[in-house]
C-alpha cells in the first residue's frame, strides 16, 4: 500500500539567475504539488504535505516530503488503490513524529468531492505507523466540495498533546441550488484517532491559521468566508477556548473608514510575545487593491502597516503574499502579481525581507516574460533562510516540450539586498534630495513639512540591517545627519512619523 521512496535530489550551490541558495525540481507534468511547508525539530527541517500525480486522471496520491538545509530530500507517497488522495496539512507530534492530514475518496477518483479524512502517522524517517479513515458524511456534512485547495484544513498541536484540525466541509442548500462550507473542529490523539468533535455552522472559504494566544489555552483561528465568493463572510479571527467553542471575533473587514481588507493569513509567530504579522488584501474605493502586511496585537489593534511590493509596480491584479518569520530582523515575505504586457500576461514573484516594525529592507524580483510563476506558503530554516515552493509554467502546450515545473528554493537573508526599486523612484523635486551624494562625513535631507514629536529618522545598509534608528531633534525643513563612521557603500534612510513615511531615499558613503 505504501511506497517508499528516499532520494536525494539535484540542487544548486551558487547564485544563479534568482539568486536563490539551492533549488529542487520536484518534478515535470505536475508530478508533485505541496499544499504546505512546515518547519519542524526547531528549523532543522522544513516538511512538504501535498500529492503526486498517478497514471490515472485526476487520481492523485499523498506526498510527504523532508527537506534539510543543504538541499537533501526524502519523500514518501501514499497510494491507496482505486482511490485519489492528497494532504492538506501536517504538524510535528511532541514524540517527535510526523501527522499528515488531507482527503479521499474512491468516487471515480473524482477530487472536486471527497468524502474520507485520512490522517498517516510516519516516523522521523518517513516510515508509515499508523493510518485513520474518517468518513464526513452525516446528518450535517455531505464531504469536501473542491477540496483542491490548501486551505480546507489546518491543524496545530495543543497545550496538552493532542491535535486540533480545522476542517472546511460542505453541506448543499436545496432552496439555493449550491453548496455551502462550514466548520467542524476534530480534536485527535497522536494516532490520529478522533477524541471529540465540535461543528459551527459559520460560512467558511479557507482556514488560514491556527495559533495560540500568548500567555493564554485559547486558540486564534483566522478564517476567509463565504461559498461563491469565498473573500466575504466570515473573514477574521476567531478566539477557539479549550471546550472547543467560538467565544470571540474580530472582524478584519474594514480599516479606515472606506478601505477593507479580505483574504487575511498568517504564519502564527507572535513577536515579543504580543504582535502578529498578517497579510490582508486591502481595498482602496471600489477597485485598486494591493497586499499589505499588518503589525497587530491579539484584539487586531494595528502598530505598522506596509504596502507590499508589487503594489509600486506590477497593478493589474495582487495574487496573494505568504510570510516566513525567522527572528525579529529577519522577515521574509513572498508575494506575486500579474500584469498584462502586450495583450500577455505576465507574472511576478517579489521575495521581500521586512524586519519585525515592518520596516522594507530589501526586494527580489523573480519575473521571466510569458512564465507564470506562483508561490506555496514557506517555512523558515534555523539559518537565517526559508523554503518556498514556486510553480513556473511556460506557456507553451505543444508536444515534447516541458509543460510545468515544480521547483523547492531556498533563500537566505544575505540573497535579498537593498536595490533601488525598494525606494520610490517617482520624480522628486531636486530641492528635496539628500546631497551631497556620495558624501564622506555627513548628509543634509531637506523636509517639505513640519515635523512631529514623533518623527525618526532610520539608515539601513545594503544587507537590510538597521544601522540607525533615532528621534529627530529640533524644529526647520532640513536635517544634517553625520554618517562618517559608517562603513562605504549603499545606504537607505526613511524618515517616519509614527505609522507614517514622510520621505525616504538612498544615500553613498564613501
């Protein structure tokens, strides 16, 4: 039933065209798909859960796969004959197993409607232990309707051991002529078998996240809503307590009078102990939207917020952004777009390095003319680098030639410099910038307005690391700022007032 397969795959030690570390294809004519990374034995490893493709159409098998930080990978399909699974979601168990979750069903291996939850217990080294199958098919659900998306389920190891999944079925409404999704809450032992359940009928499109609330045995649950339109409904977060009941929400649907944000993600890490970084698609009127990561605390209190890449240069339609986090200086997040050029389109991944004040240090830009590239949630390494899975397509269908690629890449912090698109490069009045430029001992940055008592002025070098955060003191429309004991080369300075940029640029020291 199970096949075992250990291998160790190509991989790249050098700086090509993207700059990354080392790459993995994971295969041609989409051999192999990863719904999820999880970082797991403290960063050592980062895992993969998704599927593998079989001889037979739209009939899949699990894919779990265990990659190291030199670009070694072991990987393990499950086949369960005559039937289509894939995975969805894995955690680390406390013994220090591996619990693969997803789907199945035998229905023609048709995978738009599942009605199994399979749950594998493997071993450090991949090796099967134990297997469940749960059918969903009751007097509330009737299965998974498309459940060829990542975010049907999501589970977390609990205060006590145990494992919490959260679970997106379906149930159809008759007057409506469609389906519905909603949740059910499944706590598991570590086999996988079932210790209670707990249903909420709340309208779910996708289960982003599930993390605990510091200092707390609640849970927080970020959700998108709706059926159709799975952007709307009961997007937020939601507090889970240990009875496994909905006891708090906070909406995310609108900010600042007119503006709004959907299709809100996380990765679960609270910084010092209070603040998450969340990523939300964030209306402006009635049609420009564009990513932007949020600085929160736990009641959705906003302290910063960023205006993601490519929103200054890719506008025709924001695909989504996943973060990384490593420490408090070193935040990777990952977003793409597309746009159309010459009746093309074009697309864009952006590997961006933020530190924990949301403060943009640097920016990678991924983008082949007619190549789609789209992006998997990553997983961060103990290294100061993260995993992420990119699916490139060349848009090309015509016999012998590769149709799709499914590449693992990873990046460290030293590939994402600082490069001059991190900057605004909009025009500027030549009396508002900084000069002299290059300079040896000091810089002179004009201000076109009154300053607050708040105001900062922040220097970063071409690494991304911070190499001056200071209030701004005294009062005019000119700061001199002395710089001789920073080392030569590029330099990037922003000036702030609280949440708000007030001017930035980019200085040389000689």
């Amino acid at each position: 039933m199970n096949k075992w397969l250990i291998s160790i795959l190509f991989f790249v030690l050098s700086h090509g065209l993207m700059g990354q570390e080392w790459s993995v294809t994971l295969g041609e004519e989409s051999e192999g798909w990863l719904f999820d990374l999880i970082q797991i034995d403290e960063g050592e490893y980062v895992v993969g859960i998704g599927r593998h493709n079989t001889a037979v159409s739209n009939c899949y098998d699990g894919l779990v796969i265990k990659a190291d930080k030199d670009g070694n990978i072991a990987s393990q399909t499950v086949h369960l004959p005559s039937k289509t699974l894939e995975y969805f979601s894995g955690v680390q168990l406390p013994n220090g197993n591996l619990m693969a979750i997803g789907a199945c069903d035998d229905s023609l291996c048709d995978y738009h409607y599942q009605k199994y939850i399979r749950i594998d217990v493997f071993n450090e080294q991949l090796v099967p232990i134990s297997s469940q199958t749960y059918c969903v098919d009751d007097d509330v659900f009737d299965h998974f309707v498309n459940p060829n998306n990542g975010h049907i389920m999501k589970s977390i190891v609990t205060n006590s051991g145990s494992v919490l999944l959260a679970a997106r079925l379906s149930y159809y409404v008759e007057t409506w002529n469609y389906y519905n999704h909603a949740l059910r809450l499944y706590e598991l032992d570590e086999t996988g078998t079932i210790i209670r359940t707990h249903d909420n009928m709340l309208i779910v499109g996708s289960i982003k996240e599930l993390t605990y609330i510091p200092n707390t045995d609640n849970l927080m649950m970020l959700l998108d809503g709706g059926a159709f339109d799975y952007n709307t409904g009961a997007v937020g977060w939601y507090t889970i307590d240990t009875e496994l009941n909905i006891i708090d929400r906070q909406t995310m649907v609108h900010l600042n009078g007119e503006e709004r944000i959907s299709d809100i993600a996380c990765e679960g890490y609270w910084i010092d102990g209070q603040y998450l970084i969340v990523d939300g698609e964030q209306y402006e009127g009635s049609s420009f939207t564009h990513h932007t990561l949020f600085k929160t605390d736990a009641s959705m209190n906003v302290a910063a917020t960023l205006p993601l890449p490519p929103h200054d240069s890719c506008t025709w339609v924001p695909l989504g952004t996943n973060t990384a986090y490593v420490n408090d200086s070193t935040i990777f997040a990952v977003s793409y777009c597309s746009e159309t050029m010459s009746s093309e389109v074009v697309y864009q991944v952006n590997i961006i390095l933020v530190d924990k004040d949301l403060n943009l240090l640097g920016r990678k830009v991924i983008k082949d003319d007619n190549v789609i590239k789209l992006v998997r949630p990553p997983a961060a390494f103990n290294d100061e680098s993260f995993l992420v899975m990119i699916f490139s397509r060349n848009g090309s269908q015509y016999p012998g030639e590769p149709f799709a690629r499914y590449e693992l890449m990873k990046f460290r912090r030293e590939d994402i410099e600082i490069t001059w698109d991190v900057v605004s490069e909009t025009e500027k009045d030549p009396m508002s910038v900084a000069y002299p430029n290059p300079t040896a001992s000091s810089i002179n940055i004009p201000i076109d307005e009154v300053l607050s008592n708040d105001a900062r002025i922040q220097i970063f070098d071409a690494q991304g690391m911070k190499c001056l955060d200071s209030e701004i003191g005294g009062t005019g429309n000119m700061i001199t700022l002395d710089v001789h004991n920073l080392d030569a080369g590029l330099y990037v300075y922003k000036i702030v007032s609280g949440k708000r940029g007030l001017t930035s640029g980019k200085f040389v020291k000689e």
